[in-house]
C-alpha cells in the first residue's frame, strides 16, 4: 500500500515538472516571437499554402481560448479561417479546376499559334477563328496574351522567315559547299563540293567538287545550274545562298540572266539558309567524318552513294518522318532485311514478304 501511494505522488511530481518545463517552454516561444514579429516592424509575413496548412491542423486543435494565449504571428479568428478554407478544398471536387485549368492552357497555345502562323490576324480574326473550334473569348484576353509572349500587333507583327519559305516553296532552292579531306599523291588536299538542295522537297543534287574552285569552276557550275532542259534549277526562280566570294559578281549575273534571282544570307547567319546547312550536317556527321578519302574517285563515289540513301532510304522530320523518294514497303508478314552502304556507315531496314 505504501509503495503504491508512492508510486502517485512519485508519477504527480513527474507530470508537475514536464507541465511546468512545457510552460515555460512555451513562453519562451511566445516571447521569441513577440521579439521575431517586432523585429518585421509592422511588415507583412509572407506565408506559404503549406505553413498555414500546419498552423490551421495545429490551431484547430488549441481552439479559440488556447490560441488567444499562444498565437503571435496571426489572430486566433484567421487560422481558424485557414481551417475552414481546408475543410472545403477537402470537399471540393478538383476535377473541375484542372479541367479548366488545361481549357485555359489550350486556349493560350492557340491564341499564341494563330499569331506566330497568320501574321496578318488581329485580335477579332483570332477570336473568330477561336470560335470555330469551340472557344469564345474577349478580344481582351487575346491580347493580353500576345502581350505576355512578347507578340506585337498586327501592324508591327513580322512575317517569319519560316512563313515566306513556305509561301514560295517550290520555286525556292538553297546552294552551298562543304569542303572534305582528301588523300591524294600530292598529300592531303581540300576538295569543296557545291551543291542544290529543292526547299519544298528536300531533293540534293550535288553540282561538283574540285580541289580549285576558281573562277572557271563557278562558270562551269552555273553553266550546269541554268541548262535549259537538265538545268539543277529548271523551274525555281531564287536561289538563296551565303556571301562566299566563290559567288561571283559573273556567275550571280549568268543566273540573273536565266531568270534566277540570287539571295545571299548576311554575314555569320548559317539559320538564314538552314536547309542547306542541315543537309552539310548530315553528310558530315553520318558519312565524311567517318570515311577516309583516298582519291577524288573515292570521294565521288562516297558522295553518290550517300546521296542515294539520302533521297530513297532516309527519314526526315522536316518530311513528317518520311523518305524523299517513295514509301517504304510494308509487308505484314515477312523477314526484316538490312541494305547496308557504304560497308554499313549507313542501314536501311525493310520488309520482304514471304
């Protein structure tokens, strides 16, 4: 029985020094954030969605009278607010709001792609177009939106490099050269390849390579260019290539004379004739790099073979993933085949019907 009664008073001790520890712990809380809040000097506290969510749950439990006590950094009447607020977000459904949080999104991209594609729209075009497919929305918005891109109006809106390519693509072609390191008797010597690429169809043909790209050389390239019936370009009417000296006063002269307008591309300005480029790219990083020419017939040779899976055997995004020339053949059943060229640089894969 004694050590019973001992036992309580021993236990009634024990929770009358952790209740006094808390309290003061408690008050030294508060008083550190008397002095953290007159520290701010009247200032605002910028609280995050995720500190009032602990202060609500926490609050809630305290209740009115406790947090009269105990709360310094806002009224007791506000984190209760913040408790009611979760309690209705929790019953809210939020499909809805991200269903229109993803209409609203959609609706930018348009109204932003209707601008960059139509240069020539206004704001009650784009909202017309909008209410084609379904959308109605204030002239307002729309421009508040092109705003936010960075769009101008109409008047001050350009049209996009990429939108006059388009506009006059079969009658526009992009020259240029590539240069390759070739072993000869001699020692290595540069060979520079020109050739025509046809923007709308991305069709290559290569002009000629020579290790002296002389005045003769352009003369005999735009001989070639301008043919009458086998002319590289029979039916364009611009040609759009770089300032390089190797095109001549004379040779852009003999093209204006057939009717070809020449484009030359400012300095430093590779994105201006990039059809051009991407096709140097490619012939560089699939093929050149990784041959090592041995003579000009060599290097003829590499470029032809190239070429010929460039136009019959290779996807181009620009192309919607689809080759130059053709369709690949597609056999439900059969054996997958590789036509390696090159001794297998590049692959084409098809399929052979049993």
């Amino acid at each position: 029985m004694v050590d019973v009664l001992f036992l309580r008073v021993l236990l009634a001790a024990l929770v009358s020094w952790l209740d006094r520890r808390q309290q003061e712990a408690l008050e030294y809380l508060i008083e550190e954030n008397h002095i953290l809040r007159g520290q701010l000097r009247g200032r605002r506290l910028q609280l995050s969605d995720d500190d009032r969510r602990r202060l609500a749950v926490r609050g809630h439990r305290l209740g009115r009278r406790g947090l009269r006590q105990v709360a310094t950094i806002v009224t007791p009447d506000t984190i209760l607010r913040w408790h009611r607020q979760l309690i209705a977000r929790k019953w809210t459904s939020a499909k809805g709001r991200s269903s229109r949080l993803g209409v609203l999104a959609e609706i930018r991209r348009l109204v932003v792609r209707m601008a960059e594609e139509n240069p020539t729209w206004g704001y009650t075009r784009i909202r017309g177009a909008l209410k084609n497919v379904g959308h109605r929305v204030g002239r307002s918005t729309i421009a508040r939106i092109l705003k936010a891109q960075e769009i101008p109006p109409v008047p001050e809106r350009p049209t996009s490099w990429q939108t006059f390519l388009r506009a006059h693509w079969g009658a526009i072609a992009g020259a240029d050269f590539f240069t390759t390191e070739v072993w000869t008797w001699r020692g290595l010597v540069t060979y520079y390849t020109v050739f025509v690429i046809d923007l709308a169809s991305r069709r290559v043909q290569i002009v000629g390579s020579t290790p002296f790209p002389n005045d003769l050389f352009m003369c005999q390239v735009g001989r070639m260019l301008t043919a009458a019936d086998e002319g590289v370009l029979v039916g364009h009417r611009v040609l759009i290539c770089d300032r390089d000296a190797k095109w001549s006063a004379p040779v852009r002269t003999r093209l204006d004379e057939a009717g070809i307008r020449v484009v030359q591309t400012l300095y430093q300005a590779p994105n201006a004739n990039a059809y051009a480029e991407r096709f140097v790219r490619s012939i560089k990083h699939e093929c050149l790099n990784r041959v090592i020419p041995f003579g000009e017939r060599h290097l003829r040779r590499t470029i032809a073979e190239y070429v010929e899976h460039y136009h019959r055997e290779r996807n181009h995004q620009g192309l919607a993933n689809e080759l130059i020339e053709g369709a690949p053949a597609v056999a439900r059943v059969g054996r997958i085949r590789c036509r390696p060229r090159l001794g297998g640089l590049v692959n084409y894969y098809y399929c052979r019907a049993a």
